[in-house]
C-alpha cells in the first residue's frame, strides 16, 4: 500500500510518465484512424497504382520495432539525419528541427513512428470493412442520386463501426504498452520528456532495483489496460 500511496502522491517522474503516455496514446489514435480510414477509402476508388501503393504502405508493418527505431533514429539525427539533410539540400534551413533531442519534439517524433508503422494495418482493416458493405446499398444510393463523398459519408463510413473498434482496441493496447520504441530512440529523454510507463518501470525495477514498486507500476499499468479496453468496448 506505500508503494501505491508514494506513486500517487510522493513521485512526480510518474506523473509526468502518465500524461507522457497518454499524450502518446492521443496523438497515435487520434491520427492513426483517420488516416487509414482515407487511404482505404481512396483505395475502394480503385487509385491508379493501386496494388503498387497497398504493398509499400503495408511494408511497415513487416518491420520490428527495433528496425524501425534505427532507421527512424538515423533519420531524425539533428546534424546529419535524412531530414534535416534532405531539407539543407533544398535550402529549407530555417525548417531543420532538433527532432528527438528536443524536450518539445521527442514525444511526438515517437508518435509519428508509430503512426507510420500501423497506419497500414489500420488501412488494410478499413479496407476490408469497406469491402464487405453489399454492393446493392451503393447502387441504390447511385439510383437515389448520391454524390461518391455522400455515398461515402451517409452509408459506407457508418457501417465502419466493427473495424473501427478492432483498430481502436489493438492500437490501444500498443499505446499503452509502448516500450520498444521510446527505449530505442530516446531512452525516456531527453529529461523526462519521452518517459512513459512501461520505461520508468523497467527503469525502476532493473536499474534501481526497486521491485516492489516497479510492480506496483505495472499492477497501475494492467489495471489501465483493462479499464481502457472496457471503454474502448463500450
């Protein structure tokens, strides 16, 4: 019961981790499906290179965690990364950012990697929600006079609900959780800035040895889990 009482009261790391985890959460979702909802829907309009563009946006998803963070770390290198390279090239200077070294930035350039690497498994469920909607609803909807964006808006997206829980669920579930990546590219920094839950919890049991309240950390954690997907359900 100390433990949970110091956690809650005595340690601001972990509140700081909470809002940074989150945070995290909010941003990764809150684009994530959007995002793969449109792409699916440019898909099911038949875009010209379409199989072409399916197999390079879905490519991520065959990538680990740990190749993703390496090619994303390399990238957002503030003296010499892809990025800010490619944007000196282009004589866009004043564009460079110090990305993943930034207490203001780190969090987010997490999430655009996350967002890059799931968004195509968002797509590729969206796709096959819009995929399964009976053909006979969009002819009678041509017949009736509807636009494609109406067609789209009024009767396929609505039906989207089921795919739209089960992106919502796994991509959760992964925010959540999220260890790999944050660990890799930034440690948790620069500060506290990156730090999220499932960090300050391997970092509090195998770095200080604190066991007992690392568990408590992850009890906090399953219990979050749990509440999250309860919603999430509902």
């Amino acid at each position: 019961m100390n433990n949970y009482i110091k956690l809650f009261t005595q340690d601001p790391i972990f509140k700081q981790c909470l809002i940074n985890t989150i945070e995290l959460a909010l941003v990764f979702i809150g684009i994530t499906i959007p995002l793969g909802l449109v792409i699916a829907i440019l898909l099911d309009l038949g875009i010209k290179g379409k199989s072409i563009f399916r197999a390079v946006y879905l490519l991520p998803l065959s990538f680990s965690f740990v190749v993703s963070a390496a090619i994303w770390t390399w990238m957002f290198v503030p003296t010499n990364g892809a990025i800010n390279t490619l944007l000196r090239i282009l004589n866009l200077d004043v564009l460079t950012q110090p990305w993943i070294t930034s207490t203001k930035q780190s969090l987010f350039c997490i999430a655009l990697v996350y967002i890059w690497q799931f968004s195509g498994f968002a797509t590729l469920v969206y796709y096959a929600g819009i995929s399964g909607v009976s053909p006979n609803l969009s002819e009678a909807a041509q017949i009736d006079g509807a636009s494609t964006f109406q067609k789209y808006w009024y009767i396929i997206v609505p039906l989207q609900k089921p795919a739209t829980l089960t992106v919502l669920t796994i991509l959760l579930m992964y925010s959540l959780r999220v260890f790999d990546l944050v660990w890799l590219m930034t440690g948790g920094g620069p500060g506290y800035s990156s730090e999220v839950l499932a960090t300050y919890m391997y970092r509090v049991t195998f770095n200080q040895n604190l066991f007992a309240y690392g568990a408590s950390i992850g009890f906090f954690m399953f219990v979050l889990s749990i509440i999250s997907g309860l919603t999430s359900l509902t």
